[in-house]
C-alpha cells in the first residue's frame, strides 16, 4: 500500500526531485565529469563504490533535505547501501525528509521506429517486492524517443503503461519516463505525438490508480499541464536530457505544471577534490537554483 505521507508530499510539497541513479553505463561518464579518471578504479566493484561515496557525500550534505529536495531516485546498488550505518532509503526518509524512489529499467534495446524500447525485466517482481519491504516509495523507468515517429512512440508509451500497471499491483508509484532527445530534428512533432499518446493511456487506469510522469522540457511552454491536471498524475517532473544547469532551469521555469528531477545538472559543479566545505555550499546553490525554477515560475 502507497505510504499516505510520501504520496501527499509527492503531491504537493515545493521543491524538486534528485536523480541519483546513473548505472551501469553512465557510471564511468558521472564519476568522470567528478573528477574520477576511468584508470582510477581497477574494477566495477571499485567504480561503483566510488559512485556510492559520490551519493553519500551529496545526500549526508545540509542542504540535502526534504526542505528543497522533497524526492530522490536511487540505483538499486544505492538503494541496497548505506549512508551513516542506516540503509539508504530509510535514512532518505527519517534522516532527510526525502522519499526514495528505483530506477528499475535494466537499458535500452536498439533503436527501431525512431525510439528505443526498454529491456526486458523478467525478475521484476521480485525487485519490486524487496524495494517495498526497503521503504521505496516509486520507481522510475526510461525509454528514448529519437524521432516523430507515430507508431515507435505508441510502443514507447504502451511498454511504459504495462510495466506502469505491474509496479502499481506491487504498492509502488511509477514514474513513467520516455524521453524525448532535445537533439531530435523533430522534437515538437514527438511531444504531440507523446501527449496524446500518454493521455489515451491515463484515461484507461482505474480510478485510484496513481503514475507520475518523467518528460523532457517541451519545446512549447505547458505544452504538458493537461497531463498534470489528469486525476491518476501525482506529478509531472522534468528531465534534464543534457542541457546545462541553467539552460535546464532557465526553460523549467516557464513550465507551470513541471518541476526538477535533474541528475547531471545536479553534480555538474560538484568535483571530488573539493573541500567538505566547498562541495556544500557549491551543492546548495545548486539544489537552491534548481527549487527556484521548480517553484517560482515565470
């Protein structure tokens, strides 16, 4: 059963979402851009022990709190650590005040019809069984849509909604995220194409049922404020999809219906080498930027 507190927070609260679940593929890119060289870790089990410290020196850092940071999604290496001897979810929760959410997609297959679906997740249940029984809240799941090609976003989105139904028949809050490139040559054609694509889909929940959506920052803004006003929506939360801190923010805030749930324009200024000191304030005016645009629109 959805926590009742976390769902209201989620709901409601101001603030914005920290993307804390690069995995496998990106890890080497986020520990790189940290100041991690790949020929500084020997191993996987190095680097993604590396990552994990990179996780908990932000989420043990003061400004990281459910003041500001009302949510955070986790990799499931995260979500099994720990952070000051307290697991990791639960210490998001008790500790900060911030809800956990699992990024539970395993990658994504080739492209096909201009978008790539999502691999296959045959141990999900299982997965989403142990998330639940760790004090997860949502889960989180990407696709990738290149090109304004109808019938490769109709799967996009059909993929997203049946996973979406299992991970609800578990007491989980999906968010359903099928990013559109910002590179694609056909940006605004896809996100009209996502849009009715997505509220066809929403329309067919049963009454209760709760999704939130992960989208990029359309082209037009609020194209996605009908979206957010559907009733099974707790959220619509904005990718960052490779824009700057500031080019991200600066196009959020004139998006109503949309807040942050950023990850490379969350660490872009953050280095390893940095003082304790600096690494905090560096971070706070960051996730103070990022509130702003998530709450103070234009």
């Amino acid at each position: 059963m959805v926590d009742a507190k976390m769902l209201d927070q989620m709901r409601s609260a101001p603030g914005f979402i920290a993307a804390l679940d690069q995995s496998g593929g990106s890890t080497p890119k986020a520990l790189s851009l940290y100041g991690i060289a790949e020929n500084d870790y020997q191993s996987e089990e190095e680097m993604f022990s590396l990552m994990h410290a990179m996780r908990v020196r932000i989420m043990t850092a003061p400004a990281f709190t459910g003041e500001k940071v009302i949510g955070a999604i986790l990799f499931e290496r995260t979500m099994d650590g720990e952070a000051e001897g307290q697991s990791v979810p639960s210490y998001l929760w008790q500790k900060r005040g911030v809800v956990p959410f699992l990024k539970i997609d395993k990658g994504l297959l080739d492209q096909e019809n201009g978008v790539q679906l999502m691999k296959p997740m045959p141990d999900l249940d299982a997965l989403l069984i142990r998330a639940r029984e760790k004090g997860i809240f949502g889960t989180k799941m990407r696709s990738v849509i290149a090109d304004a090609d109808k019938a490769g976003i109709a799967s996009v989105v059909k993929q997203q909604f049946e996973v979406a139904r299992q991970i609800i028949a578990q007491g989980l809050v999906p968010i359903i995220e099928p990013e559109v490139s910002i590179g694609s040559a056909t940006k605004q054609e896809a996100e009209a194409i996502l849009r009715d694509e997505i509220a066809a889909e929403l329309d067919k929940l049963p009454s209760g049922d709760k999704v939130m959506l992960k989208l990029t920052i359309p082209t037009v803004a609020d194209f996605y404020a009908p979206l957010a006003a559907h009733s099974s929506v707790v959220r619509v939360v904005a990718l960052s999809g490779g824009y700057s801190t500031a080019d991200a923010c600066e196009k959020l805030s004139h998006n109503h219906a949309m807040i942050a749930s950023f990850s490379r324009a969350l660490t872009e200024k953050l280095r390893v080498t940095m003082s304790d000191q600096d690494f905090n304030q560096s971070l706070a005016e960051t996730i103070s930027q990022i509130y702003a645009a998530s709450v103070n629109k234009v």
